[in-house]
C-alpha cells in the first residue's frame, strides 16, 4: 500500500469534511478517493469516518490519525527538502584542496562566499599541492581541487580559468629592479627560485621552457616550499623568482617587475571527477573563481588591513 498517498488523501478529507470538495482539490474523481480512504481503513483496521450522516464526520480514530498524520507528512516534506539541498551540495561536507601558494586575503574571501553561499555546507580545507591534489581526487579522498595548470589528467572537469599575471622578484638593492620592467634574458647566469617540479609538474616544465624560450636558462633551478624560504634565497643574491605581485608584499626588501618581453601568467581553476561528482564542486569552482579574479589592491598601495611600520618598497621607480 502507498501509505503516503492514502494519508494524503485523508488529511485533504478530514479537513474539507466532504469527499467531492477533497476530490476536486485533488484533481480525481471521487470514487478513486473514496476507495483509496477505504484501503486505508482496512490497512490500520479502524473507521476513520462516521459516515452515517450527510456530513461525514472524524471518528476518534480519525482525529487521532488527522494529528499524527499531519506530523508526518510534515516531517516527509522536510526529509524531502533535505534530500534536495544535499543533491544541490548546500548541506554535508565538502573536502577541498588549495594551492600552498595561496594568499590569505583569498582563502578568507572563499570561505565567507562559500559560507554565504550554502550556509550548511561544511568545508573541509586542505593545502596541498597541484600534485596532491590531482592524486587524492583520483583516490577518491578529495571531493574538488584548485589546481594550477596545465593539468595532466583525465576524468576531470574544471571550472572557470583565472590567469594571474607574473612578474619578476629580485632583491631591491639589484640593478635590474631600477627599471620598470625586467626582459627574461637579462636573468641569465641567475639561479631560479620555484616550487618543486612535483608540486605542480605541468605549470614547472611550462615555466623553464618560456623561460629558456626567452633567453633565460636558470643556471640552477632551487626549489623551494616555503615564501620565507624564497625570500632568503632571492635575498642571498644569485637568484631571482617567478612570482604574482602579492607575493612581494609579504617582504619590503623585495622588489617586483613586470616581464617585458612576454606575458606570463600562472593559470588556476577549481578541479573535480567527470563521473559521480559532489554536488557542491561546480559551486566552489565558481566562487573560487570569483575570488581569483577580484582585483588586486594596485602594486605599492596596501590596503589598511596591510599597513606596515616600514615603507613599501616593491613599487616602481618614478
């Protein structure tokens, strides 16, 4: 028996207290519902109306059931809308993956979107590298990524792209940080400060080769996983990074200058699994990608929150 359709059709009666009215507003006709309110009687083995009179009435039975009946059928509608705010990825938990590179002010503007977003949703954050990531996506231990590309690997989808646009970091008291911009051949006979190739194989084999491609191959290639790390070794002197211009503001004896021979961006977009996917992850990768593409604050122009005690040093030379 399809006990949800028979207590729905008595509530309707019980209410309306007449079985033509209660047809109609359910848009049947009246023997069907007169049979479906029988069922129900033999089923729970009780009267439910007194139909002894021109107007039916409720037995106690049925004003019984009328209460207990409207709890649940209550209930069913918010199991119902449960059910569908899960399959829009507004509730459960959501396991993500970001970039170790990824500034502050970003991470705190997608976690309040998101929060904005699906209230309900439970982010899980982790930091890790293009490479972890694409590796427990394929695992199955992450639910959506934001990975740098390109992206060797199949059975993925991604979200909108967002280039970042780099330039060059290079201690301020350098020769090359006097002009406005810096050609990549000037840095031969340089070190190059980067992440590890594992952390992100594509975007490190894309990066020496138009590196070389311009003039500028790295006489070492550093890795390094740390920004302090990289602030000292550029610092050192012998070596330069490849970096966004936020990077520099966490450092005011660093300078940053834009590439002048060719545009090079590092490009980032959220990533998931093709097939059985969260329901939440095309939703991430559209806010993290709202996120990605807010405007800087201009280069040598810190916002309030960033002020320092000392003089910002990576802004161009008037």
């Amino acid at each position: 028996m399809d006990l949800l359709r028979h207590l729905r059709h008595f509530v309707l009666v019980a209410r309306e207290l007449h079985f033509g009215r209660a047809a109609e507003l359910l848009g049947m006709a009246q023997p069907p519902l007169s049979q479906s309110i029988q069922r129900l009687e033999r089923e729970l083995e009780v009267e439910l109306f007194d139909r002894s009179r021109r107007q039916i009435r409720l037995t106690t039975a049925g004003e019984l059931l009328l209460g207990e009946a409207e709890e649940f059928l209550a209930g069913e509608g918010r199991l119902r809308d449960l059910m569908r705010q899960v399959r829009a990825g507004a509730l459960g938990v959501l396991r993500a993956g970001v970039p170790p590179d990824t500034p502050a002010v970003r991470l705190h503007a997608l976690l309040d979107r998101l929060a904005d977003r699906a209230p309900g949703l439970d982010v899980e954050l982790h930091e890790l590298t293009s490479g972890e990531q694409l590796r427990m996506l394929a695992e199955r231990r992450l639910d959506v990524g934001l990975a740098h590309h390109p992206v060797e690997a199949e059975g993925l989808r991604f979200g909108a792209p967002v280039d970042v646009p780099l330039g060059v970091l290079l201690p301020r008291t350098s020769p090359l940080a006097r002009g406005r911009e810096v050609a990549l051949a000037a840095l031969a006979g340089l070190d190059l400060v980067t992440a590890a190739r594992a952390t992100a194989p594509g975007w490190h084999d894309h990066l020496l080769e138009v590196c070389r491609r311009q003039g500028f191959a790295p006489a070492r290639v550093r890795p390094a996983h740390n920004p302090e790390f990289l602030f000292g070794l550029v610092l050192a002197g012998g070596a330069v990074a490849i970096e966004p211009a936020t990077t520099a503001r966490r450092e005011p004896r660093i300078a940053w200058r834009p590439i002048s021979d060719t545009p090079l961006v590092k490009r980032t977009s959220a990533v998931w699994p093709e097939r059985s996917a969260h329901p939440a992850a095309p939703m991430f990768g559209q806010v993290a990608a709202e996120v990605l593409a807010d405007a800087e604050p201009a280069v040598g122009a810190p916002t309030a929150s960033t002020q320092r005690p000392w003089p910002v040093l990576f802004d161009a030379p008037g």
